[in-house]
C-alpha cells in the first residue's frame, strides 16, 4: 500500500506543478461554462415548461462540472499510459515489484485530483459570486454537501476505473487510437457531459442510468443541484458502489490476463 | 509586371498542390490509421448533434429557431471550420516548429513563409467532420423548404468562404503569437473550438452582448446569424448576402500580426 502511495503523491506534486496550464485552463472552463448557461438559458425562455430541472439547479451543475472537469472528463485519458503500451515501456513498468493496475490507478487518481484541485477553486469561486439565476447557489444543507462529496468521490473512482478497462484492452490492439475514441465519446455522452440525463426522453433516461456512465459526474452534479434526493438519490449510490466493484474486478483480471500475454517486440 | 505576378502566382498555386499531394501520399501510408482518425472526428462532432438531437426531443423550438433550421446553421458552422482546419492546419501545429527552429528552414526558402507553413500540414482526416456537415445540411435544406434562388445559393457559398477566412485568420494570430510565447496559447482555443462548439445554435440566442461582439470584434456573427437569417427568409434585404465576405477583411489584422510576429521572430537555436 505505501509503494501506491508514493507513486500517488509522486505524481500529485508533479501535477501541482503546471500552473500557467492550469490558468489557462481556468478561463477556458470558465468561458465554456458561461456558453452553455446560455444555451440552456435559451431554452429556457423558449418552453420554461418542458424543462426537467429547475434552472438553478442546471447552473450549479454547469458550474460544478466545469470546476470538476479534471474528475470525469473521460478525454483526460492518460497518453503515457498508451505510449508505453506501444512502444515497450512497459517492459519497464513490469520489472518492478508491483501490480500494473494499482500503480497505474492510483497514478490516474492522482493526476485528476492534482488537477481539479488546481483548478476547481477559482472556478468556484468567480461562480458564487455570480447574480443570482447565473451563480452557484450555496449547499442547500449540511447533509446534502457531504452526499455531494462522497459520491463526487465514488464518481471520480468510477470514472478511473473505467480508463484503466481502456488502458487494459489497449493491450490487446496494436493501435490504440480507435478505441480510445470510441470509450471517451460514448462516456461523454453517455454520462451527461454533453447535456444532463434528464434532459433526455424519459423511457431512454431510465436505461442509461443504469449503466456505468451514469455513476459518474451524474450523480454527484445532480445531488447537489438538488435534482436528484431521497430514495433516488439512495439508490444512485449504491448503484455507483455496484458498478465500482465490478469494474475494478474486470479491469484487474483483464489486466492480470494480459500481463501474462504481452509479448515485448525487442526495442 | 502584371503578367510576371500572374505567372508567380501561377507557381505558388503549383507548388501548393504539390505540398497537398505529398501531404496525401504520406497519410496513405497508413490507411488504418487515416480511418480511425477520420472516424473519430465524426464521432466527436456526432456526440454534439446528438446533443442537439435529444434537446429538440424535450423543446420544440430555441428563440425562433426550429429544429431544422439549428441543423441548418451547424452544419454550415461545421463546414467553415472543417474546411480552414483542413487547409490551414499547419498554422495549429505551429509551435512545434518555431520551438523546434525548423521555422529558420522556411524563412531562407525563397518562397512566402505563409505558403510553406500551409504547405507543411494538410488534414484529410477533417472528411469526417464534413461527411457529418454535408448530412445534416442536407436534411436541413430538405426540412426547411427554402425557395432556392441564386442569392440564396450565393449566401451559402459566401458563408463556407467567409467562414473558412475567419477561422484561418484565428488559426493564424494562433501561430503569430507562438511567436512571442513560443508555445501555443489554450486560451485560443475558445476562440476557435468554443465557436465551432457554440456556433452550433444561431448566435442571436445567446443575446444582444454577445451578437454584438461577434458583429463588431470577431465576426462569427458575420458568417453564421445574419446569413442564416436571410438563408431562413426571416430578414430580406440584400445586404445579408454579401456579409459573410466581410467577414473576410478579419485576415488584415490577422495577417498584419503574423508579419510582425516573422519581424520579431529569434531563432530558438537547435
């Protein structure tokens, strides 16, 4: 366990590091935030009728999700991980007297956390102090706030956890390119990065709830808005727990399967 | 002397095609890959139209804007960007070459700097976003019933044309400020990837501020709203036609920059 530390706060130092990129960022999130507020703000004056959440709750999610978007943007996927799987690095990574999947989780773990930490404040921040429809409301209760955080992060472990499936099945391609296309867009899609679940039809909303996606940013994003509470909100958590364990024991036996097939060619 | 410069654009023009077949020849060595990559950018932008998709699902309408009609406007947004991201991609990868000091290679070349920077990257792979573009403008056409007349016609070509300036001009000021910076700024890309984003709805839906300062700063609104609205029938006068091609005066400044950037330019050494 302290070696997964080390690698943990090894790679949480290294992510600090990258300031002007994290400003950079900032404004960037910031920006795209604002644009889809508008979008949704649009359409809300259109039809304020068929809107499946209050406005102020669709805001604090915009908000929230901008700030977090080191957490579960599925594109934030690690490329070193894929360029040592196809130019043999790895060979080096397999010497050492530790599990591929653990390292590489808690290295992934520790990048997305480096990351939203630095940019999530700011964002945050500027977002509070926002006019009233357009700005972050405060936690509406003690109680929901620690829902939030908790499954914020089973959220993010889901969502790690699911990147190590792709870095794992990348094993058994000779281009990873594909595939980590194809994952990252149906996750974007699929877990509410492009619009929230319930603006979808309800009969499709219900099956992609179910799926992993969903216990992504959905459900932490949702319950703090105040769009998801109560027995839902219960039984979103424990879905989450479901699909975490699942995940990770398919990842780590594909892994572990494919630790023993790969084949370094020289280099 | 006009002949002479006829002749000397004639050769650039040769030269250029001859950039774009060796950049082709090279990217069909890997056919696979080209696929891929192909498929990929029809995925991402597919992700965003079926964005649009669902939320027409649950709304009938955005500010006066249907379904079809958004369709409409975000395929041809799609279409201006993938067309200058195609042709002036070498612009977005400029960094590595000012960073690398193969830029000393294109200024003692007895050829504008400019065309060989063109030259030096020609994305097929934007097919597959335009593939998407070239559908969904199809099934707008079909949907909105326009009266087609040759204005109307025109407005579509001068928006593509238009649009592809601009976004080449943002691509440009981009790898001027590489210049300067030596590494290429994120925050540029709200300008380009937020509009091709953002522009996927008329831009008169996000209010009067912002109309105003795609109008008059960057002109978005040049090849998108106001084109649109005559494309749509909702605005008459002739005027909306040739717009777009205003858009097209935004390469001045841009291209006033990139010579100050060349001026400023010290070789990073290596």
């Amino acid at each position: 366990m302290r070696k997964y530390l080390s690698f943990f706060r090894l790679r949480f130092s290294m992510g600090l590091q990258y300031r002007t990129a994290a400003l950079a960022g900032i404004t960037t999130q910031f920006f795209w935030g604002a644009m889809e507020i508008m979008v949704f703000k649009a359409f809300y004056e259109a039809e304020p009728e068929s809107f499946p959440m209050t406005f102020e709750a669709t805001v604090s999610y915009i908000w929230l999700q901008q700030a977090f978007l080191a957490f579960f943007a599925a594109w934030m996927i690690e490329n070193e991980i894929f360029d040592a799987i196809m130019d043999g690095n790895i060979a080096y990574e397999l010497c050492r007297p530790i599990g591929i999947y653990h390292m590489w989780f808690s290295r992934s773990l520790a990048n997305r956390l480096s990351r939203a930490l630095l940019r999530c404040f700011p964002i945050l921040l500027i977002a509070a102090m926002l006019p009233a429809p357009y700005g972050l409301h405060g936690p509406q209760s003690m109680l929901r706030l620690l829902v939030s955080l908790l499954t914020m992060a089973l959220g993010l472990l889901v969502t790690v956890a699911f990147c190590m499936l792709i870095y794992s099945l990348t094993f058994f391609t000779v281009s990873p390119k594909g595939l980590q296309i194809l994952f990252t867009s149906a996750v974007e899609f699929l877990s509410g990065g492009v619009i929230p679940l319930p603006f979808f039809p309800e009969r499709i909303q219900r099956i992609m709830e179910l799926l992993p996606f969903a216990s992504m940013q959905n459900v932490p994003l949702r319950i703090y808005g105040g769009s998801m509470w109560g027995r839902e909100a219960v039984n979103a958590v424990c879905l989450q727990c479901i699909w975490l364990v699942v995940l990770i024991a398919g990842g780590s036996s594909l892994c572990r399967y494919a630790e023993k097939k790969v084949t370094i060619q020289g280099g | 002397m006009i002949r002479r410069r006829g002749a000397a654009c004639r050769n650039s023009l040769r030269l250029y095609k001859h950039y774009i077949s060796i950049n082709v020849r090279s990217m069909m060595q890997y056919k696979a890959s080209f696929l891929l990559t192909a498929m990929g950018q029809f995925l991402v932008s597919f992700n965003v139209f079926l964005g649009i998709f669902f939320m027409f699902q649950r709304f009938s309408r955005v500010k006066d804007f249907s379904y079809s009609e958004v369709l409409l406007c975000f395929s041809i947004m799609l279409l201006e960007f993938a067309l200058a991201e195609m042709w002036a991609r070498g612009f977005d990868s400029f960094s590595g070459m000012v960073r690398s000091g193969s830029f000393d290679r294109v200024l003692v070349r007895p050829r504008s700097e400019i065309l060989q920077v063109l030259g030096s990257k020609f994305e097929l792979t934007r097919i597959g976003r335009m593939l998407q573009a070239i559908v969904m403008f199809i099934y707008g056409i079909i949907q909105c019933d326009i009266s087609w007349t040759f204005a109307r016609i025109c407005t579509v070509l001068f928006m593509l044309v238009g649009g592809a300036c601009l976004f080449t001009g943002l691509f440009m000021v981009y790898a001027a400020l590489c210049f300067f910076t030596l590494e290429g700024l994120e925050f540029m890309n709200v300008l380009t990837d937020g509009a091709r984003e953002y522009g996927k709805y008329p831009i008169g839906i996000y209010g009067k501020r912002i109309l105003q300062l795609t109008t008059f700063v960057i002109p978005y609104a040049l090849v998108q709203y106001y084109p649109l609205l005559y494309l749509l029938g909702k605005r008459s006068s002739p005027v909306y036609i040739f717009l777009p091609l205003g858009a097209g005066l935004f390469l001045i400044p841009c291209y006033l920059l990139w010579r100050v950037g060349v001026r400023h330019y010290k070789s990073s050494g290596s």
